[in-house]
C-alpha cells in the first residue's frame, strides 16, 4: 500500500509533467520542483490571487477554469469568497479566463510586480502552486532580461 506523502509527490508529478510550461524540460529537474509545490484546490467564487498583493507563488492550472475580474470590480468577504450573485452579475466578457496549463500571476512574476488582477475560480479549480523563485528558474529567465521586459512592459503602458 503506497503512502499518503508518495500519492501526493505523484499527483504533483503528474500535474507538472502534463503542463505545457514543462514541455521539454528535463524529467530530473521536474522531480526537484516537485517537492516545492502544493496542490491547491478552489471552489467557484473563491478567490486565487487578489490585485495589489505580492507575487510570492504563480499558480499553473490543471484542471477547472478561473477568470480575471474586472480592474475596478470588488466583491467577496475577507474569507476570500465571491456570491454567485457577484459573480454572476458583472460583464466578464473582456476579462481573461485560465484553463489547464494556463498560468497565473506568470507575467507579474516575470515583471517583479504584485498581482496585476484578482483571479476568482468560476468552476472547481486544481492548481500547482510554485514560488516565484521556481517559475523563473523554470523559464531560464535571467535578472537583465526581466529588466528589459519590464522597461519594454512600461512603455506600452
């Protein structure tokens, strides 16, 4: 009988293994990662990252589907929840949704910025959370290229 900890590494594994951000990244260095994500999941209106906080992790989408929420839109508790009135109410239609593979907070990250948008989980939500740190070793993404981008980044603002 395998172990609860052994289930776990696998199913974390696994979900690397199967996001596009890992294609052709070397199977050794997945198992490294590994030990330093969490699975987390979310039920709709819960909410994934909130604008304005510090991109400390970047969360990669295995299954379920999140949407950004309107720059000026509010809703939800301090616990973190939107009502399905909320939700269901405001025009999303321009707002950006993320599916399997997609990831979130991936550009803040790259940027150095704090959460551009709250991302709230619009139907049951699994993700692979990963340091910041992690995203970009991933990315093989060095200190002056991240400076380029973020000066490139400010002048189409």
């Amino acid at each position: 009988m395998k172990s609860d900890a052994y289930e776990q590494m696998n199913k974390k594994f696994e979900i690397l293994d199967k996001s596009p951000i890992m294609e052709g990244f070397p199977s050794d260095r997945k198992l490294g990662l590994v030990s330093n994500c969490t699975v987390k999941q979310f039920a709709p209106g819960k909410v994934v990252c909130r604008a304005g906080r510090e991109t400390d992790f970047v969360f990669v989408v295995h299954s379920g589907q999140a949407q950004e929420l309107p720059p000026n839109f509010e809703s939800g508790t301090s616990s973190g929840t939107s009502s399905a009135q909320d939700l269901s109410s405001a025009a999303f239609s321009n707002e950006r949704i993320f599916s399997h593979g997609d990831v979130i907070g991936g550009d803040d990250a790259l940027l150095d910025d704090p959460f551009s948008r709250t991302v709230t989980a619009v139907a049951p939500l699994t993700v692979l959370s990963m340091k910041k740190e992690d995203y970009l070793g991933i990315k093989d993404i060095d200190r002056d290229q991240i400076e380029w981008q973020s000066r490139n980044y400010e002048y189409r603002r």
